[in-house]
C-alpha cells in the first residue's frame, strides 16, 4: 500500500504529457480542424500540461496524406501555424514510430523546428533500430523518449535486455506502455520497479503511457506516480485507440501540484470533445476491448468489431479466444 504522503503530496519531476491528437488521431485518421487544435493546444497552456504530442512524424511514402489528417505527418510548418513561435512553458512533441517514419530525412535540426522532444516508439525486436532514431534525434538537438510497446506480451529477460539497451543511448525518458490494456495495478507495480531500477542505473526518467481495455488506465497511471514513474501520458475524454487512454481530467484531478488546473480541461471536453462524439467518432471502454485486453491481445479485432458496428459480443469472444 502505498504512504498516504505520496498521494497527498506532489513531486516537482512530474511531467504531463498530452497525448490526445496522436493516440486520438488513431480513431478518426487524424482529422482535426484547426480549431480545435489551437483550441487544445491553449488549454494546455492555460491547464499547466507540459507536452502537447502533435500526431506522428508519418513517412509520407508509405501513408498516403489523402487518407489521413496533417496530425499523421506533423509538418514542421504545420505546427508552427498553431504554435507560432509558442511563447509559453508547453513543449511540443511528436511521435517517430519505427519503421513507419523516414526519420534520416524528415526529423532536421532542433534549430529548424518548433518541436522539442521527439517520442520513439518500438516493439522489443525493433530495438536496434530505435537506438539509432534516438541518437540522430538527440544529434539533432531534441529532447527524446523512447516507448516500449507492447509490455504485458513480452518476456521479462527481453524487456531487460531492452532497457539495459536503451540506458546506455541518449535518451531521456523510457517508457512502459501497456499497448493491449492488460495490466493490472499490482503488475504495473513489478513492471515499475524493474524500469526503475534501469532508470536510477543510467540516470533515465521513467513514463507511462496505459490503456483503458479493462478501465484501468487511470488506476494503473496512479499507481506509477507512487512507484516513482515521473512522465504521465494522458488525453482529454480519454480519447485514444480502441478503448482509449487515462482521462487528462482525472489525472490533473488527482495531482496536488498548483500548476495544473482542472478547470480549462473540463470546459474543453464541453466545447469540443462532446462534439466529436456527437459527430459520431467513436472510442472508450466496451465489452469487445474488455475482452482483448482479458486476453492480452492486441486491439486490432476489437477495433474492427466496432467499426463494423457489431453487437454479437458472445460470438467475438469465441472468435477471439480461437486466436489464442
């Protein structure tokens, strides 16, 4: 159990990280306006989040910009045309997933750039590749994180392997990222020590970014901050792929730092998220995103349960259970 001091105090090394237009833009093809992005971008200002993540650093060989929204490919210039010079303490982020992004040619200099803190994302096997996007992102001038996907499938002896790896680079923060939504909070804790332990050994910061498969994404966050994870992934209305993210407004709600301010997020969510919703954009917690995350699978099937506007709920689950 955790002292009631660590839930009722704050720890200046916390960062928020806002997440909502890249894990966000995984349910409607990162088509925002530009509203509500500079509408989002001045609420996190105004609420104290530290990062706002644009989308993806895309390879525009391989994704068509037809099919998707600007978010997916986080041009230089786009952001700018939100951010301007962005006068204020919020950092800009975007995500470099490995082998989706030409990252050599389209990550140039920080000098060049509104963005400060480029975001590589890997599965355990793709790490030698994640090593080097962390080094041209740092020579270039970037803060960088890496995210570790995928963590409830993989071998313990792997992720060590992986983060003894990842120490020894330039990279600023590694993260634990609970892709299909399976953890529970006593594993988060185990996973949290064993990142730590990698963290204190390599003078690393330690993140988390979770999933809400099992209504747990807020839980197993909480339950990081009083492990000792620093940098907290979270999204307004919880939107995110699937069954979505930890809510940006119940995690503001339960930091006690004085520099986030709950306020501005709930008036977001009022003006704008209730309308994405209305629009018909779908994402949160539902039986078929339980039922991946029961099975530690990827949400891929649920996924498209959902955008074929499925009900049979008994049935998926026979199918799914058939893929185990």
């Amino acid at each position: 159990m955790k002292e009631i001091s660590k839930l009722m105090s704050y720890r200046e090394s916390i960062r928020v990280v806002d997440a909502t237009l890249r894990d966000g833009g995984l349910v409607n093809d990162f088509f925002f306006d530009d509203d509500f992005v500079k509408s989002l971008y001045l609420t996190n200002i105004k609420s104290g989040v530290d990062y706002m993540e644009f989308g993806y650093r895309g390879d525009k060989e391989m994704f068509d910009p037809e099919k998707f929204g600007k978010w997916k490919f986080c041009d230089d210039d786009d952001i700018r045309a939100i951010v301007g010079n962005n006068d204020s303490d919020l950092k800009i982020a975007i995500m470099a997933d490995v082998g989706r992004c030409n990252y050599k040619q389209d990550i140039r200099p920080k000098s060049e750039s509104p963005v400060d803190l480029i975001r590589v994302a890997t599965y355990i096997n793709q790490i030698p590749t994640a090593v080097d996007m962390i080094e041209h992102a740092k020579n270039n001038g970037y803060e960088v994180s890496c995210n570790i996907m995928a963590i409830s499938s993989a071998q313990e002896g792997d992720v060590r392997a992986a983060l003894d790896i990842l120490g020894q680079t330039a990279v600023d923060v590694i993260y634990i990222v609970d892709s299909f939504g399976a953890l529970y909070p006593e594993q988060l804790q185990r996973v949290a020590a064993l990142y730590i332990e990698y963290g204190e050994k390599y003078n690393k910061k330690i993140g988390i970014h979770a999933h809400n498969n099992q209504q747990l994404a807020f839980a197993n966050t909480i339950e990081a901050v009083g492990d000792g994870v620093d940098w907290l992934d979270a999204t307004y209305s919880a939107m995110g792929r699937g069954a979505g993210n930890c809510a940006m407004e119940l995690l503001l709600g339960f930091l006690k730092n004085p520099k986030y301010k709950v306020f501005p997020v709930i008036k977001f969510i009022d003006e704008h998220m209730n309308k994405l919703r209305e629009s018909g954009v779908k994402w949160g917690y539902d039986l078929q995103y339980l039922m991946t995350g029961l099975l530690n699978q990827h949400p891929r099937t649920a996924i498209e349960f959902t955008k074929k506007d499925r009900k049979d709920y008994a049935e998926f689950y026979k199918e799914i259970v058939a893929l185990d």
